[in-house]
C-alpha cells in the first residue's frame, strides 16, 4: 500500500502519459530532450519510493 506522501509523487507521471498519447493519437513528434526529461522523472521517483520504505 501508497501512503498519500508517496502517492503525490505519481503526479509527476501526468506529462510523460499526455505526451505519451499526445505522440500515440496524434502523431506528435518527441525529441530526445523529452526523453531525457522522462527518465529523470522515472529514476526520482523511484529512488524518493525506495527510500520511503
């Protein structure tokens, strides 16, 4: 189970599925800059998750 403190953190997760399905739908390109963003996103919030436990 997700406490709410950690759970606030899947918030960060909303861009990377809009532009997710923004490049899905609609064709939308994704550059690399994007990409690096992403992963940056991923790897904090698992590293603030795995701390928190």
């Amino acid at each position: 189970m997700v406490d709410a403190s950690s759970g606030g953190l899947f918030f960060f997760f909303q861009p990377l599925a809009g532009t997710f399905l923004g490049w899905l739908i609609l064709g939308e390109i994704v550059g690399t800059s994007f990409w690096l963003g992403a992963a940056l996103i991923v790897i904090s919030v698992f590293m603030v998750l795995r701390d928190s436990q």
